[in-house]
C-alpha cells in the first residue's frame, strides 16, 4: 500500500507506482489498470512489465478506430455474454501492443439512447435560434453569414443547409439583409457516432495470443471491478473513516494500513466462503431472497444479527439460530464460526 498527496496527479504516478509495486512481487504477473495508466511516458515506464489497461478514446487514433470498424467485423466474446470485439496491432507511445475494440451490447443501448436525446435537444434548440435570426435585419448580408456560421459551430450532429440571403429597402429607405436555412441532420457523423456506440477499447502489450487470448483481456479487465468493489467497501459510512480527523501524514497512512489489512481479512473470509458453497454445489439466499453461489461477507453477516447466546436455569442457550441460519454456518470459515458461537 502507499498513501500519496491528494494533488497527485494519477496519470503521472500510476506508471511509477506499478514500477515500484513489480519490485515487490515474485511471481508473474499482469498489471490491470484503466485509462489514467494509458499515457505514452506511463507506457515507456511499464515496457518490462506486463500489462492490460483502457485507451482513452480522446487519442485520435482510437477514436478513429472504434468508428470504423463494422459491425459485421466483430465477433463474439466466448464466456462473456452480450460483448463482441475485433482486435489490431497498434504502435503507439514507441510501444508495439495489442487493441481490442469491444462493443457491450447493454452500453450500446444507453448510449444510442443518449445519442437520441441529443439530437432532439440539439434540433429543438438549433430551430429556436434560426427562428430569431430569420426574424433579425441585417446591415450587410456578410453580418448575416456571420450568424449563420456562429450557429453552425456549436453543432455536433446536425447542419444547415439551404443558406440565403435577401436584400429589400425598409422605411426608411435603407437597404437591409435577412438569411433564411434549413436544418437537417449531418448523416455521416450521426451514422459514425451510432456505429461507435458501446465501444471502448483495451490495450496490452501480450503480443502473443497464445500468452494471452483476446477473450481473456477481456475477462481480465473485468475482474479489476472486485478490487474496486473493495474499495468501495472500505468507504461504507458504517465505518466512520470519513468522519475521522488525523494530524499527520503519517497517521493517516497507519489508518489506510489498518483499513487495508480489514479490506484484506474481509476479502479471504468472503473468498472462502464462496468456494465451500461452490464446493458443496449449494446456495443461499440474497438480499432480494433469490439464490446465489456468491453472496457478499456483508450480507453473511447481516444474515446473523439478531443471535443472542443467553443462559437459561444455568444452561446455554442460542436464540433465532434457524436452520438456514444454521446451515450458512456449515460454510463459513473455522475462525467465523468460532466467533459466531462465542459471541
């Protein structure tokens, strides 16, 4: 763990610190990690090491690339439902990799959605301004241009078309100019912007697919969801961290030590507990009462409150041990069911 300035910048610490963090290990390994790490000086810090991370898509060569791959060129993931990818060989940074566009189908519909919305709003917007500049009198016809193209700067996915302008004499006596244009959907970008919905891309410089399958960079970067999950779990309001006061740098970094090794016990006791019920081919019931194979240690605990050991005419007593209660006992770690019956 290292605990940094909350003014670092992680684009310019995320390729030192997987460099420090590769020091530490003896065993192979693959550095997940997203966009933040996808910078050509992260990329040269990281050429020994073995990698997988998100591409920003404000470099133009992949924004280029996930509007014009086709459809019809992307396969489908096996084991990965409901995502589809195409794969090329890029340089970028000096650094020869591996990206893999993939198209979620769920995020595509959001974001065709999206795509939607704005073009409602861009047309509903773009028709009232047309509507007060055709309204307008201009003393030079080059004045009206300029409007016309001030209008037609701030548009993403639409154009004007059909520009004129049109001379007449007002009262009095002066020669004025009014524009009028129609508006209509700029297709080429509206088309681009469809095609590329959903995607995003990942990179890593695994050349070989043997090493490395493209279904498995996918899985992969994935599984660095968990880790953030923990996280997560780590800043749960139940556990006061936010609302703990420390003076120096050093006590917080004992706090994040703390919390770490917390995150790290909790992780172990959820992990084995999801491998007994898988070993033992059973489940248990979640919060919305349906069954899984993988419930949180969170909810196996909320699952035991309400458990009271007492003494009744000297004998030992448990209360609201029920028999699914009972039975989720059976999977949990030794040291938990130790604690569950002593306490």
């Amino acid at each position: 763990m290292r605990g940094g300035s909350g003014n670092e910048s992680d684009k310019a610490m995320f390729g030192k610190i997987l460099v420090e963090y590769s020091q530490q290990v003896d065993f192979e390994s693959i550095m997940i990690a997203d966009s933040a790490l996808y910078s050509a000086n992260n990329l040269i810090l990281i050429k020994d090491l073995k990698w997988i991370s998100r591409v920003l898509l404000s470099i133009k060569k992949a924004k280029d690339l996930v509007k014009e791959v086709e459809s019809e060129d992307l396969k489908d993931v096996s084991g990965s439902q409901g995502y589809r990818y195409s794969e090329s060989k890029v340089t970028y940074g000096g650094i020869e990799q591996r990206w893999m566009i993939v198209e979620s189908e769920e995020r595509k519909r959001a974001d065709l959605k999206k795509i939607i919305n704005r073009l409602e709003k861009e047309a509903e917007k773009t028709g009232k301004e047309i509507n007060k500049i055709v309204n307008l009198e201009f003393e030079q016809s080059s004045l009206a241009l300029t409007k016309i193209r001030e209008i037609q700067s701030k548009l993403k996915y639409h154009q004007l078309i059909e520009i004129e302008t049109s001379s007449q004499t007002n009262k009095k006596g002066q020669e004025i100019w009014t524009v009028t244009c129609g508006l209509e959907e700029n297709k080429e970008i509206v088309d681009a912007s469809k095609n590329s919905a959903g995607r995003f891309i990942l990179a890593t410089n695994i050349l070989s697919e043997t090493e490395l399958a493209s279904t498995e960079i996918l899985v992969a970067y994935k599984k660095q969801q968990s880790c953030e999950r923990g996280f997560r779990f780590l800043k749960d309001p139940l556990f006061f961290a936010d609302s703990l006061f420390v003076k120096n740098p050093e006590r917080i970094e004992t706090m994040m030590m703390l919390m770490g090794l917390s995150l790290l016990v909790y992780t172990i006791g959820q992990r084995e507990i999801r491998n007994n019920l898988q070993a033992g081919k059973s489940s248990v019931k979640n919060q919305v009462n349906k069954l899984t194979e993988r419930p949180t240690l969170r909810w196996i605990f909320q699952c035991f409150q309400g458990i009271h050991c007492f003494k009744l005419e000297g004998l030992e007593r448990i209360s609201n041990l029920s028999e699914e209660r009972y039975q989720i006992l059976g999977f949990l770690p030794v040291a938990c069911q130790r604690y569950y019956l002593v306490n």
